[in-house]
C-alpha cells in the first residue's frame, strides 16, 4: 500500500463520518433537508469512490496476499 491509499482511506472515512454526522442531527424525525441530501449525495458519492478506487488499485496485492496464506495453511 502506499500514501494514495492511505489519504483515499481517510478521505473515504472522512466523507462516512459527515454522512454519520447527518444522521445524529436529524434524529428522531431523519428528514433532510433537500440542501442536505445533495450534501448527502456528494459525502456518500467520495466515500463509494475512493473505497473503489482502493480495491481497484490493490486487487492484486490483496489476492497474492490470500494465495500466500492459503498456501502456508494447506498441508503439503
């Protein structure tokens, strides 16, 4: 992994935390305002992105990492 991953990560958890924060403000009725579900929209959008973005860039390692693993763990 490198630093683009890491600042994907905190900008995804980031934009996870202001969607949080909408739901606490708007408790018990959770009616948005429509300001606030284009504000929801663009949060939930950032977040969808970046995990993707993620995934994408490190499919491969994540999979030779599970191939590794499978390997040390089944009998030879």
């Amino acid at each position: 992994m490198d630093e683009n991953t890491l600042n994907r990560t905190k900008s995804a958890i980031d934009a996870l935390i202001d969607v949080q924060q909408f739901w606490i403000d708007n408790v018990p009725e959770y009616n948005l305002s429509d300001q606030d579900l284009v504000k929801l929209k663009k949060r939930l959008k950032r977040a969808m992105d970046n995990v993707q973005k993620i995934y994408n860039e490190n499919e491969d390692k994540m999979v030779d990492a599970e191939e590794i693993l499978k390997k040390k763990r089944s009998p030879e």
